[in-house]
C-alpha cells in the first residue's frame, strides 16, 4: 500500500499499520545466526546469513503524527525522530509517539532507551501487546525458559497480535528451537499477514530446517511484502531464493 493510497487512520488502523513495521529490531535473525554457530550443532551448510528482525508500534495525532509515520516507512529515520520527539513535548504520554520512538530505538539498539519508552506505554497501559513484548525482548533475562512463559502467556492473551509471537519465535532461536521458532513465526504470520519480517524469518528458520521448499515459498512472500522499512537484505534473498530454486531443478543436493 502506497503512502497515497492510505486513507485516514483510525486507532485501530494506526495499530494494524504498526503492526507491518514487525518488533524485532537486531533479534531473532541475529539468534538463528548465533545458534547455528553454536559448538556442537552442525552449522547448516546452506543457509544465508540471517539479518534482523524489526519492531512493531503505532502513529499519533493526525497530520504531525501521519508526517512522522510516512518519514519512518520512507527510511529517513533521522527526520522521524525528529518528528516523534517535537510531538512528545506536546503530549509526553501520547502512546504512539512513545511507540514511535521505541521503535526507533530498539531499531538502533539503544536497549535501555527502548526499554524506557516501552515502560511509559505500559504505565498508561499495562496489556499493551506490543510495549509488553518488546520489553520481554530487550529483558535479557537468562532464564529463558522463564521468559518464554510469559511470552507464551501474553500470545494467549493477545491472539490479534503477532508481536509476541515474533518474540516467542526469538526466545526458541536463542535456546536452540528452531523447529518450535518456524511454528512461533509461521503463527505470527496468520496473525499478521502483511508482516515481511515475519515471512522472512520463517523462511530463514525453514532453510536453516532443510524444509527447501517452504523456505522458497516464504522467501518469495517476503520480496512481496517488503517495502522501504524491511531491515533485511532483499537483494541477498533474492540470491538465496534464486540458489535454492536452482538447486531444485539440479536435484536434491543442495550446495
């Protein structure tokens, strides 16, 4: 969807457009990576170097805030903080404002600066999908067996949301799960169906599970979907992508 064809966003629509921009700045891809690298499990001999995930929030009042949100999906970040901050010096509790800028930060990885924004969402709204699964994602608990309980609980209590799915699918990759992370992924997809990030690491996860041909389909799907706030390298997909369809047609090895 063009910026020219969006119409007015109500709360509801700003928070279905969040949605796309994904929460996982720097995270689950950077996990699968770690984990494959892991002293004894096998390192798939196929897998592209995964890149990053991204983060999910809102927009704020009308024109000022549709003006932060349309520089934030053209990439010119530098101006959409800008733009963020002058509206929280307006409204300091303004949730999608404050959204904005953990987005902005957990992109940037400035932990501690995300985590305060998320903070103050969840101090005018404790359920917060979102606020709570990015905080959970910058916690850096060590127990994740901990941590993947209270994401499992907030994907429970919030089924329309992908968010905490996308960070379910992060905490599988960290310890190793990468079967259950396709699931977590391929769930937050359902969830949220225009989502790139989403498509893009359940295809990475497949690749990385040797399932060759739904990691083709779900590669394809996130070119589709990908636009100009996609962290992920489309041309290195696209390569990817293109190996495996070759692959395909040469016979079951694949290099």
């Amino acid at each position: 969807m063009t910026m020219e064809q969006r119409q007015p966003r109500t709360s509801t629509v700003r928070t279905l457009m969040w949605r796309r921009l994904g929460v996982w700045g720097a995270l689950s891809m950077a996990l699968i990576a770690t984990a494959a690298d892991q002293p004894g499990k096998p390192r798939p001999d196929k897998a592209i170097r995964p890149l990053t995930l991204e983060v999910a929030n809102a927009a704020v009042f009308p024109a000022a805030l549709d003006a932060a949100y349309a520089a934030l999906l053209a990439g010119a970040l530098p101006e959409a903080a800008a733009r963020y901050e002058q509206l929280l010096k307006a409204r300091p509790q303004d949730v999608d404002a404050l959204l904005g800028m953990a987005y902005l930060a957990h992109r940037d990885g400035q932990r501690e600066a995300a985590q305060s924004y998320y903070r103050r969402v969840l101090r005018q709204d404790p359920q917060h999908p979102v606020a709570q699964a990015g905080l959970l994602a910058l916690s850096g608990e060590p127990d994740l067996l901990q941590t993947a309980s209270r994401v499992r609980d907030l994907a429970e209590s919030h089924p329309e949301s992908g968010a905490p799915l996308a960070a379910l699918g992060a905490i599988l990759v960290k310890q190793g799960r990468l079967a259950d992370a396709a699931l977590a992924y391929d769930r937050a997809l359902v969830v949220d169906s225009s989502n790139a990030s989403h498509a893009y690491n359940l295809a990475v996860a497949l690749d990385h599970l040797h399932q060759y041909a739904q990691a083709q389909a779900n590669y394809q799907r996130c070119l589709d979907l990908a636009d100009a706030h996609s962290r992920f390298s489309r041309l290195a997909v696209a390569q990817r992508l293109e190996q495996l369809r070759a692959d395909a047609h040469a016979g079951p090895a694949v290099p």
